[in-house]
C-alpha cells in the first residue's frame, strides 16, 4: 500500500494534465484521474514492469476517458480551460493565450495517431520509447508521428495568418 501512494505522489500531476488535455475540462479531467488511480490501485497486482508505470498509468487514464465519453455521449469540447494553456510546455512557441488556444483547436480536429501522440508526449510527458510501447510501435514511428502531427500544427497556424 505505501508503494501505491507513492506512485500517486509521483504521477498524480502527470496523469491530471494529460487527463485535462484528453477532455478539455477540469472537472471531467479531476474525474477521470480519481478513475485511473483507483484502477490502478485494483490492478496493481498485475502490473508486470513491462512498461513504464507513467506509461502505464497513461494507458489506463486514456481507456477510461474514452469508457467516460461513450456512457456519456460526451462530445469533446473544443473550448480549452485557461489552467492547460497557461501549464503546457509545448516546443511550439506560445506568443500569448491566444495562441496557444489556437493551437489546442487545431489539436483537438487533428487526426489520431497523431493527436494522441502529441498528447502522450507534450502533456503526458512520455517519451518517444513510452509512446510506442502504448502503441505497440517502434520509437522511430513515435519520434515520426510526434514531430508530423508538430509540424500539422505548425502548418495550420501559418494557414491562419
């Protein structure tokens, strides 16, 4: 049991904020990582150290945002909360808020895997062999996917101008 709350310590936040960027909302997103902690926590007998525990925790954060949104008939919503634009650490350039909600829109219309890829790696923190290991892909095809769904973004802003 001490074990488990020192995985929540350590990856309470990282799971929050991908959760925050999965749904666009705060209080779904506060939701989803109680969800996830609390799977995990009945499951933590089966993990197996194959992966990452951040990996891990991510994969099981994604699955119950999706379970969340098909009970739900939750649309995602395109409106991103201030507390994601103003608490991302993104390598594209943010010049203000409005940017960077500009760049959560284009986010959120892009296509998987290259919207999940983005998020798993900015939000989620994960890096590139985390990535594939959740994709059942090589790093190369992550480090790839990450940077054109990088570059989508960059070129939608361009279009914008």
């Amino acid at each position: 049991m001490r074990d488990f709350e020192r995985i929540y310590k350590d990856y309470f936040e990282d799971i929050h904020r991908y959760t925050l960027a999965l749904s666009g909302n705060a209080h779904i997103a506060e939701e989803i990582t109680a969800d996830t902690f609390f799977k995990a926590l009945k499951k933590i007998d089966s993990f197996d150290g194959n992966c990452d525990i951040r990996t891990w925790l991510c994969q099981i954060a994604k699955n119950t945002y999706y379970d969340y949104c098909r009970k739900r008939k939750h649309v995602i919503n395109e409106e991103i909360p201030e507390t994601i634009a103003s608490d991302c650490v993104i390598d594209v350039a943010f010049e203000d808020k409005e940017t960077a909600l500009q760049i959560h829109r284009i986010l959120h219309t892009m296509a998987e895997p290259y919207k999940e890829a983005f998020t798993l790696r900015v939000f989620g923190e994960l890096n590139f062999a985390q990535i594939a290991d959740l994709f059942g892909k090589t790093e190369s095809w992550a480090r790839v996917t990450f940077h054109r769904a990088k570059a989508k973004i960059v070129d939608s802003m361009k279009e914008d101008l």
